[in-house]
C-alpha cells in the first residue's frame, strides 16, 4: 500500500506539478513554493480537479492573464477601439523569464497560432493590443441561463513562452467558483472569505434608447449586466436605490447612480434570482446608499418606501433569503461558514444600509461598512486602502462582512474632464496587484468600477483557497 501512495505522488509532482502550482500566486519579491512545498496533501486534493482546470490556465512559475481595457482607444485621429485586449504578465520570482507573449483564440499550443505576439522585456507588467473583445457571449451555457459547472473561457487567450508556450490562461467566467472549490472553503466564515465585488453594480448601461457618452461617462461604473457579473464570479453587488412617487408601485424603484436613474429595479433582481436557483453560489447584496425618496427632509426615514421595498425584496428572492435573525453569530464576529448557507440553501444575504430599519426587520443584515477614501487621487486610495484594510474589521463591528471600495471618487470639477472608464483604469491594475500583497491576508470584499480591468475574481478565488488551507 505504502509503495502505490509513493507512486501517486511522484505521478502528481512530476506530470501534474505545473498545474498545481498555480494555485498558489506568485508575489512580487518573493519566490514560489518549490515543488517540494507542494508535496502534501493538497496534492492529493487537487488531483480530481486538475485535468479541467488544466484546460484554462497552466503555468510552471508566475502568470498570465487578459483584461480588458476600460477606456476608449484612439487609434489615430479617426479610428476609436471599445473593449481593447490587455495582456498582463508577472513572473517575479521565477528563475526564467519568457521572450514572448501572445493573443491567441484559441487553446494556446504554438505561437505561430497567435493573433499577435509581443517580445517581453520585463518581470511584469502589461500591453495593450489593439484587438477589440467585440462580442463576449458567456460561454458554457451561461447566456442567459444556468449551465455547465467549473471556470470557462471566453475567446481571448494569453500565453507566455520561450520557443514554445509554456504558461497560458485566458479571460473567463466562474460562475460556480464556491461549489467549484467548496471543500476547501467550506469551513471559511464569510468574513474571512476573499469576495469579489462591483461598485454600482446597476449602473451598467441606461434603460432608454439612446446613450449619450458625456453621460455615460460620468455615471455608467460598470459595462456588464447584474447576470454577467454574477457569472464572471462578481458575489458582492452595491446597489443605490431611489424611489419615484409615479407609476405602479414595481415601477417605482430604481438603482441610480446618486441623483441619475439607470435601470428599474425589479427586472435585475430576477437576474439575482435566476442565478441563485441555477446555482449553489452565496450571493451578498448591498442596498448602499438610498439617494432619492427614502427620507423626509428632516432625516427620517419614510417607513411605507422603505416596507415596500422590503416586500419587494422578499418577493423576488424570499426562498433564497437567509435570515440575520437566524444565521448571523454576533457583533465583532465573522459571521456564518459557507458550508452553514449552502447546507441550509439561504444563498442571499441582504445588508441594509438603515439601522431604525434593521432594527425593526431582523431578517436584514445590519449596515455593512465601506472602506471608502472620497478621493479622486490614486495614490491617496491606495494609501488609505493599505491602512484602513490592515485594521479590518474593527472589533466590534456589527457586520461580519466589509468592503474595500477601491475605486476614485469624482469632484465636481472631474465631470467637465474625466470619464469613469479612464478613473477605473488609472487604479485596476494596482488593485490587481494590492491585493496579492499588502492586501493578501485581511481583505474580504473588494469592490470595484469595471471590474474585466482587473483580475480581482481569480485571484480572490485563490485568496479564499489559500486562505481555507490555513484552517
Ligand atoms: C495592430 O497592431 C499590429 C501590430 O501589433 C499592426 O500590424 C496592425 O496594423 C494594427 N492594426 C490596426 C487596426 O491598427
Ligand atoms: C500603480 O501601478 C503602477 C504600474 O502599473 C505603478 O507605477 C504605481 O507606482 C502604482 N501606484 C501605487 C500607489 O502603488
């Protein structure tokens, strides 16, 4: 028996080893685990996994990954380019450092397939191609409904290499990352997960016939709809609800992006709802910030808007509600394992932003803190950031859950110049690569403006692997 176990983990180092290694990030400065770290146990448990996963990602040392570029590109005076691919590359640490990196559209094998190949001069870093994403139907059934389990790649593919390719990876959806990795995160307190999550996650496009840019510039935070980012991997949705006193009560809430109104409620809490019943995934909805109609002028709340959207709420997602009353553990605790929901199939947990009102319904989950900077300086966010994470949670937070907003906040002097999309990327990457490092231990939710500029999904996945490991 003893000399058959031997084999197996000969077998998994030698042949499986690349795969394997991938699940642990490479920091910058620091060299990765050596095969020999790896041989453990979690060999043994990422065996199952490994030959699919292998199909979209592989790697022997460092990364690769696709983005997509959050601002226009101008090409030359006359010729603009939406949702350009980004390659972004790091192989800090790693002994070898590859010559090339590919756009490919399909499983990279050799670099004479590639759309485009680049020479790379340095550790890490990215490029912009000038190749559009164009027409990002999710793929593996995902369009518009539940389908296939497990992580699946749109077109755009990235591979690295001297000669030959060696690490590859590509822009993809995780629409069951949770189920997909539930034995090593099960134990995890929601408060101890890493989440990945969407800053305004309805303003992604107008409910009207006509866009104009100077507005979508200023309010649009988001360009895929509440489905595709629950698919993508997104499980932290801040929502900003406003309520109209015209129409048919449905009709009456709206998100909104401060005083704009975007998108009517309802329909994208049927998206909610459409996932939550397809899938096994915890989904944690955030109703953030209520602009318009939800208080008198002097500051209390009007209790018949905010009942109704209660009912509504209800309604919609009631048999996936998980209930505070029932499932949260206590003031300066971090909440309930993942495995406690999943067992008990409450897969929605509602915070609201209100105390009066939490305090009256005790289904909510209290007021869930935001690690806000109000800045429109990048530098400045990221500094906040790095202390206000590192003392999260406070200790005797109501919330188990807090999110890091990182994101810029415009003043009133950005709107005549600025463009979100351009504010998103002048922070993605750094966000990226933040919370890797400094952020790697302490970070819980990390919300973010057009979140495909970064990779804050895949490597939150890890973040939480890694993190279940350590229990
Ligand atoms: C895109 O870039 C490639 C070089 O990487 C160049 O050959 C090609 O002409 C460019 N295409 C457009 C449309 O600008
Ligand atoms: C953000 O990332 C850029 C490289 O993409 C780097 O030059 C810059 O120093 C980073 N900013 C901070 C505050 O870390």
């Amino acid at each position: 028996m003893a000399v058959s176990w031997v084999t197996v983990l000969a077998l998994a180092a030698t042949a499986l080893g690349a795969s394997i290694a991938l699940r642990t990030l490479a920091v910058p400065g620091r060299a990765p685990p050596t095969e020999f770290q790896l041989k453990s146990s979690r060999i043994i448990r990422t065996l199952k996994r490994v030959s699919d996963k292998d199909t979209l990602e592989k790697s022997s040392c460092g990364r690769v990954w696709v983005t997509v570029h959050s601002p226009e590109l101008r090409l030359s005076t006359t010729r603009r380019l939406q949702d350009a691919i980004e390659l972004n590359w790091d192989f800090n640490g790693c002994s070898n450092v590859p010559k090339q990196i590919g756009l490919f559209d399909a499983r990279p094998e050799d670099f004479s397939q590639a759309l485009r190949t680049y020479p790379l001069d340095s550790v890490s870093g990215f490029l912009i191609t000038n190749v559009s994403l164009g027409d990002a139907a999710l793929p593996g059934g995902w369009e518009s409904g539940g389908g296939y389990k497990g992580g699946h790649c749109l077109w755009p593919r990235v591979a690295a290499g001297g000669d030959r390719v060696d690490t590859y990876n590509c822009l993809k959806i995780q629409p069951t990352w949770m189920e997909d990795n539930m034995n090593k995160i099960a134990e995890l307190r929601i408060g101890e997960l890493a989440l990945p999550g969407t800053h305004n996650a309805g303003s992604w496009k107008f409910n009207t016939a006509f866009n104009t840019a100077s507005r979508d510039n200023i309010v649009l935070c988001q360009d895929r709809s509440v489905w595709a980012q629950l698919v993508h991997g997104i499980r932290y949705l801040d929502f900003r609800i406003a309520y109209y006193g015209a129409g048919h009560e449905d009709e009456r809430y709206w998100l909104n992006h401060n005083m704009v109104r975007v998108r009517p409620l309802v329909p994208l809490l049927r998206e909610i709802r459409v996932f939550l019943d397809a899938t096994k995934e915890v989904v944690f909805l955030d109703a953030h910030h209520f602009p318009i109609g939800f208080y008198e002028p002097d500051g209390s709340p009007i209790r018949k808007v905010h009942a109704g959207l209660l009912e509504i709420v209800q309604r919609e997602l009631g048999p996936h509600l998980a209930d505070a009353s029932e499932f949260h553990t206590g003031f300066g605790t971090r909440g309930p394992k993942l495995q406690t929901l999943v067992e008990a199939n409450k897969r929605l947990l509602f915070s609201y932003v209100d105390n009066a009102i939490v305090g009256e319904n005790n289904w909510l989950w209290p007021i869930l803190p935001h690690l806000w900077a109000n800045t429109n300086n990048p530098d400045t966010l990221l500094a906040y950031l790095d202390r206000a994470i590192s003392s999260s949670p406070l200790p005797h937070a109501r919330s188990p859950l807090y999110s890091a907003m990182a994101q810029t906040t415009f003043n009133v002097w950005d709107i005549f110049k600025g463009s979100l999309r351009v504010s998103a990327d002048a922070v993605n990457r750094n966000v990226t690569e933040r919370l890797g490092t400094k952020w790697r231990n302490q970070a819980n939710i990390v919300s973010t403006d057009f979140f495909l500029g970064n990779d804050v999904i895949d490597v939150s996945i890890a973040l939480s692997v890694e993190r279940g490991g350590r229990l």
